[in-house]
C-alpha cells in the first residue's frame, strides 16, 4: 500500500487555510485513517515539517541558495530571477509553485510522487555531508521538484528548507491518532503516556496503527530515546507548600544550571537537554564523571549540571554552562576553564525496571545506591520536611549556596515521575514575591514592532507571551523593548529571521498587532515592576476582572536568552496568576500592617 504526496499537501493546504484546531484536528483525523500502517511515522514527522523524532538532531534544512539552483535547474529561470521572485514573495515555497506553474501537469504523466520516493529523497538531502554532498543535494531537490506539481513543489521546497510551518502542536497530532486509530478521547491518556516515554510521536503512530491499543499499554522506557521531564507547579509560601504536600516533603536546592537526563548503557553516554535535544558532544567531561562515578550498566537518571569555579568549587551563574552549546572547536579550552558538576535528582529507569512508576523516595534511595559521590558529581541536597521555618531555614542556606530557590517533592505514595505533566507533585519555590515583582519570568516572542531612530533597521520592542497549558496556546503579557544591548538588537534580528512569518500564528492570542509576526520558538527571560490588570493583553483574561488579562509593567529583558527551554517550557498563564494573586496578598498584608 503506497500513498500519494498529493494527499498530504491537500492537507496542508486546508490546514493552513483554518486556525481553528478542531478543524484542523478533523483533517488529521482523514488523513491519518487513510495512511497505511507502514508509512504512518513518515506521515506524522512530515507533517510536522521533520524526519524524525527532534532528540535525534537530524534537520533537513537545506540552503536557501541551494534550493534556488535546484529550482533554477527544474524551471529554466535563471538564479537572480528566483532569488528576486522569493524577495517579492517572501517564502520560497510561494515561489517555487509560480515558477514552475507553466510547467506541465503531473496529472499528465504516469508517475506521481508517493511519501516515501519524498521522504527518501528529503532524508538523503539530511544526511548527506562531507565532500560532495553539496553537488548531491541540489541533485536530490532537483530529482524531487522535478517530479513535483507546482503545489507540491511549494511544500516539498518549504520541508526541505525546514521551513514547512503548519504549526500542527504534538497534542493535536496526538488528539488526531487517538480519533483515527483508537477510542478517541477516552484512548488519549495512554497515547499521551506512550509519547511522554519515548518522546517520538512517529514511534507511537506506528505502534498504535500495528498493534493497536495493546500495543501503547506495553509502551516501555527505552534507554537511548528520552522521557519528556516531569514539571514543577510554583507557589510563594512556605505554608501552602507543606498542606499541598499532607504536612511532609522531600526539599531540594534548587540548582541553577542546565537539566540533563543522562542515558548510560554500557558505558556509551547519551546525554538530553531538557528540550531532549542531544548533547552529548558538549559534555565530554559529564562522560567521564559518570562512567567512573555511577555503578551499574542501563541507566536513565536527571540531574543538573551547574558550571564550578575549579579553584574554589563554588557554583557559578547558569549563563556560563549555557555557552557551552556549539562552541565545538573552542569545547577543550572551556572545559578546563569552567567545568561542571552534576547534581542528580532522579533516577528514572536501571536494568530492565522502569523507576518512573516507583514513588519518589524509592527512586532516591535506588540512585543514592548508584553514585560514587565525588566533588563533581552528587546528589542534590536534600532533607525531609514537615514545619514552613524548616524550608524557610534551608531557603535562606539554598541562596547562600548560590541556588535560585528550593524544589519540594511529594514523599506520598502517589509520587511517581509524570513524565511530560507539570504538577503538584513537584513545587518550586524560588524567592518571596514581595508587592513588587521580584523574580523574573521566561517569556516567548511571538511578535515584534520596527525600531525608530537609533535603532532603525532593528526591532522596537518585542511581543512577548506566556503559556497557556490548558489551551496550548501563547498569550501576550507585555511588550518589550529595554534591557537590550545593540548585540542583543543585532542578534535578535538574525535568531527570529527563521521564526518569521507573514501572519499571526494559529497558536498565538493576541489583541494587539504586531509588526512582525513569528511561530513561537525563542524564549527570553524578563522582569517587571509589578503585574498589573490589563485591557489589552491576554494572558490570564477574564481570570481575575472580566474583560481584563494581566501584563507585565516596566518590563526589561535580563539578558538571559533561555535556549534550552522550548516555548511550552516558558512561564505559563497559570503561573502569572498565580503570581499576581500573591502579589496583591502580600500587599494587603503590608498594608494591615502599616494600619495596625
Ligand atoms: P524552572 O526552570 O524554573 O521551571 O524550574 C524547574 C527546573 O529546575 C528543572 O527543569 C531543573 O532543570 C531545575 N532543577 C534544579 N534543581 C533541581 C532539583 N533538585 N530537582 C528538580 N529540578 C531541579
């Protein structure tokens, strides 16, 4: 059983006209129930403009340049005409189909292109490198757009470019399978728990269409693929922390560094990113702190890596271990000069058990079992506690430490990992919010406004939003335009230049219209006065006054571009709630205090 690429981009041409998520759930839903088994994770990958599940790091993203000869070579058109037709058009997708809209018809020819001739074709172009490979991926695109009609040739260009932008979320492709191949609604929790083990939604399609449902409740952790991390509620009192945790809880410093999920098998290390990205290559030295330091074959543990100054071994600020990413050649010097040492938290999988169903301190007791504590390489500090002045106490030394805050865990039972699920099992607790805000929030661009005078050329500000977890959409709370420096306005121009689009995206809620708009991606870490009720913006609307969202005031960019999240990891709509109610709690206590 084969399937044709025209029947995927039918599909992608009625999603792109909605932004309705129902309805573009329902054109999954059509697509999916007619995708054979066997093809069905090409199916699911392409639609979402990859190849493979992201941890694998495989991107297609062929030059734009190279694209244009192949485009040049299929239509006849010279190269400055192509590049003036995409300057024009804006996307060269949209230029590809004008182009070769004199050329003849498929429908005309015997041969049309199926997935897989265009999945295979696309996979070359991704992994084809080293000598030549140049040459071999102009003849790929130039094999593909060849056989392509005009409209395929526009989708097939844009995958090929990385660029394909349908903004389809994983939990509505997930919605999608479970109407298609299972019970529906009542079939998503297994499929959701199936995705939060392996990460890889292709893996799961494929499961779920060949060994139907049976096939998700046997889902196990693999060593190798990653398990999406389990999320931290937050509150601001030491009080309501304890009774959302019945009286008792395991408290931890909360460090200030990068998640790391270590895969260990034999002493091969794979090491994720919180966003699962893999990167192991950056991290030699994690290697050799773990293969000399944990005892046992496969493993899957969390920790967190904080940079150390070598001299004194006291804890260094987050930033510098950020800069670690794609620093390959200069990766030897940065090592000696600022390495890392590896608190870890939890351990998630060893030798064939899957700890992620085991309560939480049976999992810290297996992995205290595991490590060979060194200076670079322990636990996170922990201690149990039932009183609010126990965690105020440990707070104050957590800071004293330089960590940002305290993480408390549920001892209770019930306190297995929820991979991919932010909940009350975890709470971070980072400063006390006083009437003024104090601690900063991780936000995603989603649009931007030109820049006058001084920074002509660039952008003004930025518009910025919060995640809302319950919709699975961004919704605005500021606009920003201090705290960058001209690098900041240069770089900014240069990042968001991939996340550009011409239109608001499906995902994002916005009242306010933006100059520039961007599929949510870059994360930026903010802080403000004070969280003010607001008419124009809309995150958390209607939830405090009807009519009114809540914004940041006087917001400022830190400086901090937050990388390793990805736009669901951002501050969520939830939590500025959350913080202005705490906000104007504080504020009333102020003031009895100042009557009294
Ligand atoms: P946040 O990034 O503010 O949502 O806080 C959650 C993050 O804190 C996790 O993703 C970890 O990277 C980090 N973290 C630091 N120390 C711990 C710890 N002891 N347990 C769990 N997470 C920790």
């Amino acid at each position: 059983m084969t399937m044709l690429y025209s029947r995927l981009v039918e599909t992608y041409q009625k999603i792109e006209g909605t932004t309705k998520r129902l309805e573009i759930t329902k054109l999954l839903v059509d697509l999916l129930k007619e995708t054979p088994a066997d093809i069905i994770d090409k199916v699911v990958y392409l639609t979402q403009g990859k190849l493979y599940p992201d941890y694998l790091g495989i991107e297609i993203g062929i030059a734009e340049k190279l694209a244009i000869k192949a485009l040049a070579i299929v239509s006849a058109v010279k190269e400055p005409r192509i590049a003036d037709e995409y300057k024009r058009r804006g996307d060269l997708g949209d230029a590809a189909e004008a182009l070769l809209a004199g050329k003849t018809q498929v429908g005309l020819r015997n041969e049309r292109l199926t997935v897989e001739e265009v999945y295979t074709i696309l996979d070359r172009i991704a992994k084809s490198s080293g000598p030549g490979s140049v040459e071999s991926k102009i003849r790929q695109l130039t094999s593909l757009i060849s056989k392509a009609s005009p409209i395929e040739a526009k989708y097939a260009t844009r995958t090929a470019l990385g660029r394909l932008r349908l903004g389809v979320a994983d939990m509505t492709l997930l919605d999608a399978l479970a109407h298609a191949l299972a019970r529906g609604k009542e079939s998503k929790p297994l499929l959701e728990q199936a995705y939060n083990r392996s990460s890889d939604l292709g893996f799961v399609a494929r499961a779920l269409a060949s060994g139907g449902i049976d096939a998700l409740r046997s889902f196990k952790v693999t060593v190798g693929r990653p398990i999406r991390p389990m999320l931290a509620e937050r509150l601001s009192d030491p009080q309501e922390i304890l009774e959302k945790m019945n009286g008792r809880a395991a408290a931890e410093y909360k460090y200030d560094g990068l998640r790391i999920q270590a895969h260990l098998s034999n002493r091969k290390v794979t090491l994720f990113s919180r966003r699962l990205e893999n990167i192991t290559d950056q991290f030699p030295d994690l290697h050799i702190l773990l293969n000399q330091g944990i005892v046992g074959g496969e493993l899957i543990l969390e920790g967190e890596a904080v940079p150390v100054d070598p001299s004194t071994g006291e804890l260094l600020p987050f930033q510098l271990v950020s800069q670690r990413r794609g620093r390959k050649y200069e990766l030897e010097k940065t090592i000696q000069e600022i390495p890392v040492a590896l608190f870890a938290f939890d351990l998630l999988y060893n030798n064939g058990v899957d700890y992620t169903q085991l309560e939480f301190p049976r999992r810290r007791e297996a992995l205290a079992k595991l490590i060979r504590r060194n200076e670079r390489l322990d636990l996170s500090r922990q201690i149990i506690v039932t009183k609010p002045e126990q965690l105020d106490d440990f707070m104050q030394q957590a800071v004293a430490d330089g960590c940002e805050g305290l993480m408390i865990k549920s001892v209770r039972p019930d306190s297995t990992y929820k991979a991919g699920a932010r909940g009350w099992g975890w709470i971070k607790y980072k400063r006390e919010y006083k009437s003024e805000m104090q601690d900063t929030v991780d936000l995603v661009v989603v649009g931007a406004f030109a820049g006058r005078g001084r920074r002509g050329g660039t952008y003004g500000a930025l518009l910025l939003a919060a995640y809302d977890e319950k919709d699975d959409v961004f919704r605005t709370a500021c606009k920003c335009g201090s705290g960058f420096k001209d690098e900041d306005l240069a770089k900014l121009l240069e990042i968001l230049e991939k996340y550009k689009i011409n239109h608001r995206h499906a995902r994002v809620d916005s009242k306010i219209v933006a100059d520039t708009w961007f599929v949510p991606g870059l994360v930026l870490e903010v802080i403000g006065a004070e969280i003010t009720l607001s008419p124009i913006h809309t995150c958390g609307l209607n939830s405090i006054r009807p009519g009114a969202g809540l914004a940041i005031r006087f917001p400022r960019f830190t400086g901090k571009y937050r990388t390793e999240k990805s736009p669901e990891d951002a501050t969520t709509t939830k939590e500025i709630i959350e913080m202005y109610r705490s906000q104007l709690k504080k504020l009333s206590e102020t003031k009895s205090v100042e009557a009294a």
